[in-house]
C-alpha cells in the first residue's frame, strides 16, 4: 500500500476532517491516513487525490507506469463521499466511558445535543448532595503569564498531578481527546493495592489501525491546583497497555467535569474552585523533552 510505505517519510500533508458524526460511521472501517473511523484506509478518496499531488509534484514516480503516463486527474465521483470528509473535529482519542459503555447510552448522547438545552439544566438524580459554590471570577489569561515561555512555541501542555496521593509527571492535557487515560506502564509503578478495576466494553481508537481494548477503569482520585485554590476530581481512567512518552492524559470527561479552560499559549489550565480560581501549569522544557525523546524513537525504526 502506497501510504504504509512511505507514510514515515513525512510527505503527506495533513487531510482535513471527516465532516460525518462519529455516531453516524462504521466503526468496524479505519482509515490510517485521516487516523479515524469510518471508511477504510484503501477506499479514502482524500488519501487518492494527496497521492496524485505528489506524484505530480514529482514524489512517489515509481508507482506511475511508464514515464510518459500523466498522472490521473481527482476524480469527480463520489463527492457525496469527500463531502464527507470535510469540517469535523478529529479526536486524538476516540472511546471510552464519556458517553457510556452500551450502544444505547451513546446513541442517546449523540442524539441529546440535536435539541435545545434547557438554561442551567442539571439533572437531579446525579446531584442529591449540595454542590459546593464555585468561584465565580471571570478566567482570564494575561500577556504577563506567558512571559515565563519561550515563544513562539508549538508546545502541548504537560504537567505533573497528585494520583491517588501520589506525584505522577509527564500527564498530558489533551482536550481532543475523549477518554482520561492511565498507561499500564504508570498503574504497574504506582503499586495500588486495592485498587477496583471496572471492566468496560467500549474500545479506544487513534492510537492505531486497530482498536485498543481496555484492561479495565479504576475510579482515582486526582488533586488539580494546590491550596486554597484546589479541586479534588475522582477520575475514572481507561487503562491501556500500550507504550506512550505520557505516564497519562486527562481529556475532556475531567477537563468538563472540573469546568476548566485551558490556553496553548500559556500552556495553562485554569478553572473554578471553592477558594477561587485555581491554576495548572504546564512544564514547557518537559514537554521538549517528551517531543525529542519521541522523534529520536522513531528516528530509530526508519
């Protein structure tokens, strides 16, 4: 296949977003090059039309035949289906438990955001103890916090967090992607006895061609902010057994649940507690470290 063969040579550029709803796709079809579910990899009519860019820019001529064939022009057809493939969010982590674990609970998620919500609707059942009052303080970002960075950057933020009363680096702040993740490699170290695992049927995509089944969903406690601005979030993270430069990643179930803002720019995270607003900072030399310590890994397998 074209693409698996020359996919590490980093001349493909990045194909734009499957514009259909995840709850709409097969998900039984992945497509290596949009990294998604949907259709599979051989039937991408994006991934078709890239090759052919490339082999009129001169890449890839030793799959034309014979040195005087033009490479074909994009093909009109199926437009329906590049329609399709156009204007959506691409999640960097597709799954888990955010929508529920059964085909029911998901298609009713989906389906919840076509009507109109109600203002500060809430649903009763899930909040029987009072509610603890939040800050109400606007989150602000100033010029001033990101004097401390380097800039420009194209860094991601990266901090280190309290899980289950223990300090736990190299966490990625991930708003893309749909579940919070704890790495089987960081579970063995921390040495939980007691710890519950629920299992969960749901399976994780964009991590490979395949789906990535869970070893199960500890609920651990996680201490976002210190004192007296301090959040204390019970978290259930889906445990993956696959190697990763983070230890683990907090997507939008936490980031949602904790009501927290973030900003790339200040590679920061901010969001309301009882004392005020409370404030997460990423390490910026940690998250160099990560991306070099990455690039030198598949440096290795080329």
């Amino acid at each position: 296949m074209i693409y698996a063969e020359n996919e590490h040579l980093g001349i493909f550029t990045i194909p734009p977003n499957i514009k259909t709803p995840v709850n709409r796709r097969d998900n039984t079809k992945y497509c290596r090059y949009h990294r998604n579910i949907g259709h599979i990899t051989e039937e991408c009519r994006v991934l078709k039309d890239e090759i052919e860019r490339l082999i009129q820019k001169g890449q890839l001529r030793n799959y034309v035949r014979g040195n005087d064939q033009q490479p074909r022009q994009p093909a009109q057809e199926n437009q329906q289906l590049r329609q399709e493939e156009e204007d959506i969010e691409v999640r960097v982590i597709i799954g888990g438990l955010a929508t529920g674990d059964t085909n029911r609970a998901r298609k009713n998620y989906a389906r919840q955001a076509r009507s109109e919500p109600f203002p500060h609707q809430v649903n009763l059942a899930e909040h029987k103890n009072k509610a603890p009052r939040l800050s109400k303080e606007p989150i602000i970002f100033t010029e001033k916090e990101a004097s401390s960075l380097w800039h420009p950057h194209k860094d991601v933020i990266v901090v280190g967090l309290r899980i289950a009363s223990q300090k736990v680096y190299k966490i990625l702040i991930d708003n893309g992607s749909f579940a919070d993740i704890l790495f089987c490699s960081t579970l063995n170290r921390m040495n939980l006895v007691g710890a519950k695992f629920e299992p969960v049927k749901s399976a994780l995509y964009g991590f490979t061609g395949d789906s990535i089944h869970s070893e199960g969903v500890p609920n651990l406690p996680v201490e976002l902010g210190t004192p007296p601005c301090q959040h204390i979030q019970s978290v259930e993270f889906v445990v993956v057994d696959y190697p990763s430069p983070y230890n683990a990643i907090i997507g939008r179930p936490t980031l949602n649940a904790i009501r927290a803002v973030t900003s790339i720019y200040h590679l920061s995270v901010k969001f309301p507690t009882v004392g005020g607003i409370g404030i997460i900072k990423g390490d910026q030399q940690a998250s160099r470290d990560i991306y070099e310590a990455a690039n030198r890994s598949s440096s290795a397998h080329l």
